[in-house]
C-alpha cells in the first residue's frame, strides 16, 4: 500500500552512511587526542 519509493530508500541510505561515517570521524580524533593527551601528560 504504502511502499516507499527507492529514490526515498537510496537518500535515507546515503544520510545513515553519512552519519556513520560522521560518528567513526568523531571516535577516531576523541581516540587521537586521548593518545596525544597521554603521550604528553607524564
């Protein structure tokens, strides 16, 4: 009845991946400065 059309399907699939990839950024550069933060503090 109400199926969703693939080009809706396509988009939410690029801003979930988009987000993903967002969120993996953030969690890779916290884990960056936390090395940073350990090699400089004694």
């Amino acid at each position: 009845m109400n199926n969703p059309s693939p080009i809706k399907t396509d988009e939410t699939r690029r801003r979930n991946a988009r987000r993903t990839a967002l969120a993996l950024a953030l969690v890779a550069a916290g884990i960056f400065v936390a090395f940073l933060l350990t090699a400089v503090l004694p």
